[in-house]
C-alpha cells in the first residue's frame, strides 16, 4: 500500500486502536526504507564502521580500575553506539521526531570522550562532581516524598553527607563548557538544534503532530511522520561520525578514518544540511504527514 497516495483512503484508521505500535508500522517500515534508501544505507554503514571500532577496542582497560580512562571511554562509546541503534530503529518506522531526540546522548558522548582524550583526570573529575551533584538533589527529592519515613530520611541524610563531603564546593561544569573546549566544530550547534527542535518539547516538535487542511485549518495528527526521516538520519550519521572518531582518537586507531572520512563526505552529499533543519524563525507553520 502507499501509505501517501491522496486517493486511498487515509491509513492512519489504522492507527486507532494501537497508535504507533501498530503492526501496520512493521508493514509501513518497508515502504520507508524503499523511500528513503539511501539515507538508510548510509545509516548502516555508519554503524559497521562504529561497530567494527567498538569490537576492536571493547577490552580496552579490562583487569583495571572501572573508572579510569580507557574502560570509562568505552561505556561512553557503547551508550553512543545503543543510542544510534536506537535512533535509525525509531527512524524506520516514521518515529522520526522520537528519533531525532534519541540522537542528543550521542553527541553528549562525543564531548565526553574528546574531554577525556584530552585532559583525562579533568573529565574524569568532572564525571565524578556531576554523579555527586545530582546524586545529592535525589536524595532531597526523596525526603520531600517521604518525610514521615524516618529510617528512609535517616539512610538518605547519611549518603547526602557523604556525598556532600566529598563534592565540597565544586559543582558540575554542564555540556556547554565541555563542547566549547573543542572550538566552533565541535557539533553544538548541531546538538542544540536536537535538543531544541527534537529533544524537548517544544513548538516545532509539535508542529510534527499536526497537519494542514487549508489556510489557517489544521488538525492534529498522531504520526508518522516520515518526511522527517532524512532529519533523523542526518543528525544521527553527523554525531555518531563524530563520536567515532574521538573514540578512534582515543584508542590512536587510525585504519577507521578513511571510512570515516567517507561517511561524512557521502552525508553531506545526501545534503549540505537536511532538507528540513529546524531554523530560528523560519516557516513552521506546517508538520507531520500529509
């Protein structure tokens, strides 16, 4: 069935009684694929490419402290790699908002792991002050639910202390500083515009759940939203490259970065920027399927 043919009936009925987990979006997955070919091929093989890093470095730091350098590096990379596995599944399915928000822990590794190539004991610091700091506002949290519980407020004065003690006054530095040690490439930019269009809601991530009847008239749709796949895509190929490659930085493997090097050049082939990228006050007056 072509799910955009303005002559069918609108298969979105379908929908009604599972919403987006209906079995028809198994069969829909197929017709996306087809359409959006070769931003899905070039989506595998970004994931070849990240994956054979990971298999080649994965025992990196075994046999030693957990959270030293290396091992820390790898559990960064593998939430990178989960995290893109994720993305391109929602992707294909016409989750493609969901999918572009799943892209924003990727771009989050890739500073982590430049910090950390670049001044190990820092980033491993400012991991450290961060668990702590927010370790510290849960156990306020759960006394605020709680109160009348006093073995529970007891047990969480005690780990708030401990916590406190050894945070002192230091406090999380937050994304922003890390990327910006990385200079005006680092791919903020683009990890903004994920988070500000995709990751939270916001105006343009509810434009995609409506649609246009006629000047001034829209309703409200539930998905999918396929023309917002290439998006997705792009934003997930454009972090998971670049988290790959401080990964590589990281373990000095240099025999990934011509394939690496070749992604990119075939993603900014596909398109200088995505068709759609969200930009401040531009026309959002239009989303979601039609």
């Amino acid at each position: 069935m072509d799910v955009h043919d303005p002559d069918q009936e609108d298969p979105r009925w379908g929908l009604v009684e599972e919403g987006m987990l209906s079995p028809l979006l198994e069969e829909w997955r197929l017709t996306y694929l087809e359409n959006h070919a070769k931003w899905f091929e070039l989506a595998r093989e970004t994931n070849r490419c990240a994956v054979w890093l990971h298999q080649e470095h994965f025992e990196a730091g075994n046999g030693g402290p957990a959270n030293d350098q290396a091992p820390t590096s790898v559990r960064i990379y593998s939430r990178a790699l989960n995290g893109f596995a994720a993305a391109v599944t929602l992707a294909e399915r016409a989750l493609a908002i969901e999918a572009a928000g799943a892209v924003r822990p990727i771009y989050e590794a890739g500073f982590w792991l430049s910090y950390l190539a670049s001044e190990p004991l820092k980033a491993l610091e400012e991991l450290a002050v961060d668990e702590d700091h927010h370790a510290i506002r849960r156990e306020k949290l759960l006394r605020e639910k709680f109160p009348d519980d006093r073995a529970l407020v007891s047990a969480s004065e005690a780990r708030q202390a401990e916590r406190a003690a050894r945070l002192g006054k230091r406090r999380p530095s937050g994304v922003e500083p890390v990327a910006a040690k990385m200079g005006p490439h680092s791919g903020y930019l683009e990890y903004r515009l994920v988070s500000s269009f995709y990751g939270h809601l916001s105006n343009h991530s509810l434009n995609a759940l409506k649609q246009s009847v006629g000047p001034g008239a829209v309703i409200n749709i539930l998905g999918p939203h396929e023309t917002e796949i290439p998006n997705a895509l792009y934003f997930a190929v454009d972090a998971m490259t670049r988290t790959a490659s401080y990964f590589a930085v990281m373990m000095k493997e240099d025999r990934v970065n011509g394939r690496l090097i070749e992604v990119r050049h075939q993603l900014q082939s596909l398109a200088a920027r995505p068709a759609s990228v969200p930009v401040e006050g531009g026309d959002e007056s239009e989303g979601g399927e039609s």
